[in-house]
C-alpha cells in the first residue's frame, strides 16, 4: 500500500471508517515515519507509542463492534507541549516543567481523541511559546523539513515540521503573535488561527490571556477543517470563560467557491520595508489567482497597522509577566534544592528554570507594569488596539477577507537573526490580527523564487467570520495545489502495510 | 539583559503617541465578555485529586506542598 505520507487525514479518517485499513497500521506507519525523520527534523519533544498505539486499537475495537467512528478515525495528530495531556509531561519546552506531568487533558486535545484522532506525541516549541523561530526551546532545535540548515518557525515549529516533513497529517499550535500562522509559511504548510474564543484554552499553558488562540496545522484545507469541527465540536467549553459557541461546518466551506466575492488588499503592506519580493510576488500572484476564480479585488487601508508591534509587545509580555509568576518552584516546575528561605527558593527556582528570552518578556513585563511606566505604554497600547480593532472593521465592510502576507520572508538560518528585537519584527504581519482578535490563515503558495523555499500568503476574517477562511484558502489551494511534504522526508518510512 | 530593555524600550516608543483622550482602551478582543461562573459545589469531574495536585510539587508532606521558612532561617524544604 502507499507510503503513510501520501494520506490526509481526510483520507485516513476514510479508510479506517470502510475498514481499508486499520487505525493500527496507520499509528504503527505514523511511528515508523517519526522514527526514520525525526531525526533529521527534531520536531518532537516526546513521542508516546504505548498511547498511540492504544488508542488505534481502542478505534478499532469500536469499528468491529460495528460503532460509527469519529471523524478524525485512526489519525495521527501530534500536539503542542504546551497542551496537557494526561500520560505525557507538559513542558512548554522550558527546564521549568521539565518534568511536569500533565494532570489533566486539555479541552482541545481531548475533542481531537474524542473525534477519533491517535495522539502520537508533544512537539517542540520556543520556550512558553517566547520566539520565532524555536531555537529558544530548552531542549531541541527543530529543523526545517525544507532545509535543516534554516528555521521553522515559531513557536509553534516543531507542529508546523511535524506536518511538512510528513510525520503526521494533522496537529495543533498556539498562536499568540504568530505562533501557528508564522511556522505554517515558513514550512509550506497550511496553519489556521481561529478568532479568539473560537477554540477553549482549558489546558493550554497561558502566555498572553487576551492573545492566545489555538488552532489546527494541516497540508490540506479539508484537513484543516476536519481539525476545526473536531475543536469545535461540543460548543462552548464552560471551562474557559472566553470559549464562545461556534455553529460553523468547516468542511461545508471547501466548495463554496468565491465567484463576487471581495477580497481585500492592502498596497501599504505590499510595500512595507522588510517584505522580501518573492513574498511580495507571491502574495500579488495569489490576489491575481483569485480575481481569476471570479472574486473582486479591493483595496483597504489599516491606518493603525505601524503601531501594532509596539502594543503587542506591551500586551504580550504585560499579560506574560502575570501568568508566568505563577512559577514559584512549590507547586509545580523546576525547585531549587538547598534553599533557607521561601524567597531564596522562589528567586533561584526562577533564576535556574527560565530560559534567556523567558526572563527578557517577564523583565520587559515588569518594567511596562511597574508604577509610572504603567499609565504611559499600557494604557497607550490598548487605546492603538482600540483603533487597530476599528481599522479591521471598517476594511471588512469593503471585503470579505484580506489577503497579505504571512511572514515577510522565508526560512532564515539558524543564528542569522540574533537580535531579539529584529526578532520581534519577523511577525509584524501576523500580530496586528493578535491584537484585533480576528481569524487568519496561512496559505502556502510554492516556492519562493528567489530562495526555493517555501512563501505563503495569509488570509484575514471578519470577527467570527472563520468559515471565510477555509472558504477562500480552498480556492487558492484549488489555484496553487495542496502542500506537499518536504523532498527529504517524502517517503522515508512510513510505509502502510 | 540591560542592553536588551532599552532596545525593546525604544522600540515600543511608537505606542506613546497613542494617548487620544476620545479613544477608549479595549483590554480585551470580546467586548462584552463577562465571566462564567459554575455551581458553587464540588465538581469531581474537573477537579485534581490531592495526589495529582501534589505529584508536580518539589516538596510535599501529608496533604501540604511544603516550603522553608517564609521569615528566616527555617531549614531547607
């Protein structure tokens, strides 16, 4: 039979379902494809074979007993290690939680089991989600599947190279800034980020509370939307205060074709300084592709877009600050042995379990809270996310959706970019959506020609309008073609028998 | 560390400018989001048992996370 990697999860879910196959082969070709990869991606931080392979055999004892399966039957999905999940630690890629046990699964995780999905295992992340390109992750540096000599992306990288490089057809990251949308154009994948509340939190370790979102990873746009029906399954979730209902089918998006749409554009950030011209041209060719399938291109403006980095990193690390005080060596995480005093064992647990861009987001957090600096960058910040919020609004009663891009360029090398602050500057494209709290996706458009590197553009939402999103990247994806796994990954392993 | 606030200090400058007294502040993306409260009872479903709750702890005794001294010289946990 065809190697594992040639699949969607659409495809697995299928073909568990009729029986063409068991979800036990499909987890063993899974395992089999992470063991012959992984080693050149490092994408994971633990894989869980006994667990995957338990949860296969669990699927297929309820196909012979003649039970309808879950929509995601028998596929393999790897998550995030900042989402709990009972049997794995969560260590958010942090010495802090090196061995953190999770006590409980989280509400997102738990909907993907519950659709059927085998958990194969925790991906690599920069550290408590802290970066752009996962070299601050504590333990591993993952890989790009495109070129291992250059990042993935972050923080969500390990996800976003689990499913380039083939590993697994379907998994999930945070997105604070980013997080998903960032990792998914730097590997050629497709990476959504719902609007906040769409998708519970319950689980999920916190960095920014009025940022974070969770959202699926896919090569195709069906399989994203598989993901997102499975996270959305159920409604709301009373265990997360900001979880709101969502009654969108996202697979009744795939064909909705965008024959009169309005897809908005914005020739500012067409032009914005730091935007490579393979990304531009990329981005112009996906405007181009879509006027062709019958959609009207409009131009918009987002006046407030220049201040929106600077309020991000005033919220973000405000909002990070206060949920990583949590960590005080005694109920959870790294604790310092040896100490006389509860602030000595405080201050060294922190000092020895915090990674360097951690400590800088909770230090640059401290000095924006503090008394006096307060009023004048907080306070500012949310009256620009008022304004940014409002340019959103009023651009979506000209369009439909936006189309700009994703990252400003692509896959960089490991160590090119040292300066966290040229860093920060990598997702200016990604977190004005943060800020405003709208959906988008990254829509992977081949490569680069310049690089030979994977481009992506990204698409925006109305508020609550996420069902655009597959709607408009089906249409692209019908244009450019699906993702495809990385050539150095592509059939390694994973052959289903 | 120093050398990187001030880096990150100037480049959060831009947001100073933002001070307009007619622009109310939006401190979160759901406006009118108010929170939601469960029946004050027991909820043995989502609770932690005591053993999970301490099993992440560096130091545990009986049913207590344990700690040195708060004020002084008390002894390692």
């Amino acid at each position: 039979m065809a190697n594992f990697d040639k699949l969607t999860a659409a495809q697995i879910a299928t073909g568990v379902s009729a029986g063409a196959f068991s979800a036990e082969d499909v987890a063993r070709a899974a395992l089999d494809a992470i063991a012959a990869r992984d080693g050149s991606v490092s994408a994971f931080l633990q894989v869980t074979p006994e667990a995957a392979l338990e949860a296969a055999r669990a699927t297929d004892a309820a196909r012979a007993r003649g039970e309808k399966l879950g929509p995601l039957a028998g596929v393999p999905v790897a998550v995030k290690d900042n989402m709990n999940q009972v049997g794995t630690r969560t260590t958010c890629a942090s010495r802090m939680l090196e061995n953190y046990e999770s006590p409980y699964t989280a509400t997102c995780v738990q909907r993907l089991i519950d659709a059927g999905a085998t958990p194969v295992g925790k991906t690599n992340m920069d550290e408590f989600a802290f970066g752009s390109s996962t070299e601050t992750s504590a333990f591993a540096r993952t890989n790009n599947p495109w070129d291992t000599g250059r990042v993935p992306g972050g923080s969500s990288g390990g996800s976003a190279a689990a499913v380039a490089a083939g590993e697994v057809p379907l998994s999930l990251g945070s997105d604070t800034g980013g997080s998903i949308r960032q990792p998914a154009a730097l590997c050629g994948v497709f990476g959504m980020k719902p609007t906040y509340g769409v998708v519970s939190r319950y689980g999920v370790v916190a960095f920014g509370s009025s940022l974070d979102q969770v959202g699926p990873f896919g090569r195709t746009v069906e399989d994203v939307a598989l993901g997102m029906n499975a996270l959305v399954a159920g409604g709301s979730d009373p265990l997360d205060s900001t979880s709101q209902p969502c009654g969108t089918d996202f697979l009744g998006c795939l064909d909705q074709g965008v024959e009169g749409a309005r897809v908005g554009v914005i020739p500012q950030l067409l032009d914005a300084e730091g935007l490579s011209p393979e990304v531009a041209a990329a981005v112009r060719g996906a405007a181009d592709k879509l006027e062709a399938a019958g959609a009207e291109i409009v131009e918009v403006e987002l006046p407030h877009m220049d201040a929106a980095i600077a309020a991000y990193y005033v919220i973000g690390p405000a909002e990070a600050f206060s949920n990583l005080a949590r960590f005080d060596g005694v109920r959870y995480g790294y604790q310092e042995p040896g100490c006389a005093t509860l602030a000595e064992q405080s201050s060294l647990s922190r000092a020895h379990g915090f990674g360097i861009e951690a400590k800088r987001r909770q230090m640059l957090g401290a000095y924006l809270l503090s008394s006096g600096v307060y009023d004048e960058y907080y306070f500012a910040a949310q009256k620009a996310r008022t304004l940014i919020t409002g340019d959103y609004r009023r651009a979506f009663e000209r369009a439909d959706v936006l189309l700009m891009p994703a990252a400003p360029r692509a896959a960089w090398r490991f160590g090119e970019i040292s300066d966290p602050t040229q860093m920060y500057l990598s997702d200016v494209f990604t977190v004005p959506i943060n800020i405003a709290g709208n959906g988008g996706i990254s829509v992977p458009l081949g490569l680069g020609a310049d690089s030979g590197l994977p481009v992506a553009a990204q698409l925006v939402a109305p508020s609550f309008g996420d069902a655009a999103l597959i709607r408009f990247a089906a249409a692209l994806e019908r244009a450019c073609g699906a993702a495809s796994v990385a050539p150095a990954c592509a059939g390694k392993g994973g052959e289903l028998k | 560390m120093t050398a990187y606030l001030n880096d990150a200090v100037a480049m959060l400058e831009p947001i100073l400018a933002y001070t307009a007294d007619d622009v109310e502040p939006t401190y979160h993306p759901i406006g009118d989001l108010s929170n939601v409260m469960r029946a004050d009872a027991p909820d043995p479903a989502h609770g932690l048992s005591l053993d999970a709750a301490l099993g992440n702890a560096g130091a545990s005794r009986d049913r207590s996370f344990r700690v040195p001294s708060i004020l002084g010289d008390g002894g390692a946990a």
